[in-house]
C-alpha cells in the first residue's frame, strides 16, 4: 500500500472479545454434574479469570469440541441421561445455525439440550466504536461473511448518522484491494456511501431464511459487555421466552455468576 493509506484491524473475533465473566460463567455450567458442554475449538484456550475451558477439561469437566450445533445436538440424542450445552459463539454469521439447531431440538422433541448464548451483533457494535469522538478513520473494509446474512442495510446508518465510509468486501487479495480502491474513489469524488464489493455473495438484504430463524428465536439484549470495549447497549442475543428451555441460563443456577 502507498505511505498514505494505513490499514488498520478491528476485533473481528466473536471468541477474542467475549469478556471473562461470560467465560467464567461457561465453566461453571460445563462443571455443572451430569452437563456435556461442548464449544467450537478456538475458545478452548481463552481466559477467565481463573482458568480456561481447556483447563476446566483437564480437572475433569466434560467439555468437547464440536464443529457446529448439530455435532452438540447427536450428542445430546447419544446421551438422553445427560444435558448437552452448546457454547452459542459469533456474529450473525453463525447465529443462524444456532437458531436453527434450537428449531430442530423442539422438530424432535429433545429435552436434553440448551444453548449458553453469546451471540452478539455487528452494527451496534460499529456505531459504539463510532461515537469514540477521537477515532480518526476514514472508512470501513467490512467483511463479507456478516454481511452475506445481514445485507448491507443495516450499514446505511454509518454513512447518514456518522459520515463515514464502508464497503462490504470479500475475502480474497483482490477483493481487499478493489475495496481499498472503492473506499479511495468515493474520499477523492467527495462521496460518502455503503457500497458491496462482495455483490457476488452479498445481496442488500442478507437471507432472508437466516434471519428469519434469528428472529423467531432470539431477541436483543439491553446491553452485552466485550472484552476490551466494556458493555455495549443493545449488541447481544439471548434466547426469546417461547424458547426459554433451551436457554441455559434459564435451566440451570450458575454458581457465582460473573456476568449480567
């Protein structure tokens, strides 16, 4: 890049900057008696404040890695006996899988199984960043996955209420660099829009079946903290009342509970 464009990373990672009383409050379920908690790998080595889940495992608890909801929810069916929880992680890119894991647990009827939700949510999360009065950025680079299930509308606000740049860019070298390259054409004619660079999987409404499932079975937090960044107004997810039983906040008395 030339000496006058910097590119700067943001906290792009669910599990980077979930904070440790939610962390904290994850062990203390996966200690629960009788509980099979299982979590995607990368938040295996995160800290609480006293250890990790990877450490939890080593002392004992029953903690296992899974690759998606539905590796949680055939655990669940293989153990009738035994609660299974599923460590609910990321951004609406994967909270979709989760409602629709929950959609299926009630589809068959199984009992066994809930969800710790730490899903949390995007735009509020830029708009937070944005009301910093020193934040000196130009623009935004924003990633393709979100957005492939959001769409590009939720952004608008960031342009008309903020002034800033973004476009929504694919993954690739060169979709980065034909960002850059859209993010410098509209700063050079004066422009200031939401523009979509990854159009070939981004479309300006997202899915609609994905969030449709969101929707029906979750609902927005009044405020959410991230590690780093402290509590945010309206930036995670929990599990809606309809659905309360597969809430493992709800199911279960989490000894000393760390986290609002």
């Amino acid at each position: 890049m030339p000496d006058n464009i910097e590119l700067i990373h943001g906290p792009g990672c669910p599990v980077g900057v979930m904070p440790r009383g939610r962390l904290d409050d994850a062990i203390a379920l996966a200690e629960q008696p009788n509980v099979i908690f299982t979590t995607f790998g990368d938040a295996m080595r995160v800290p609480g404040s006293q250890k990790s889940l990877l450490q939890a495992k080593a002392q004992g608890a029953d903690i296992r890695m899974v690759y998606s909801p539905l590796d949680s929810l055939a655990i669940a069916r293989q153990n009738p006996d035994q609660e299974v929880i599923f460590f609910g992680l990321g951004f609406e890119t994967t909270a979709p899988s989760t409602a629709l894991t929950i959609l299926q647990a009630e589809a068959e009827g199984i009992k066994n199984f809930s969800i710790f939700s730490n899903h949390v949510l995007v735009a509020p999360t830029l708009e937070a960043l944005l009301s910093n009065q020193n934040l000196e950025l130009q623009g935004f680079v924003w990633p393709g996955r979100v957005s492939m299930v959001i769409g590009i509308e939720p952004y608008c606000v960031i342009s008309e209420k903020y002034h800033k740049l973004l476009v929504v860019s694919g993954f690739e070298p060169l979709d980065i660099l034909q960002s850059t390259w859209m993010l410098l054409q509209q700063l050079v004619e004066g422009r200031c829009e939401v523009k979509n660079q990854y159009n070939r999987v981004v479309k300006p409404g997202g899915n609609r079946v994905a969030l449709d499932a969101i929707s029906k079975v979750f609902e927005v937090r009044d405020k959410f903290e991230w590690r780093g960044l402290g509590e945010i107004s309206e930036s995670g997810l929990k599990i809606t009342e309809p659905y309360a039983c597969f809430d493992a906040e709800i199911k279960f008395c989490i000894p000393n509970k760390k986290s609002c």
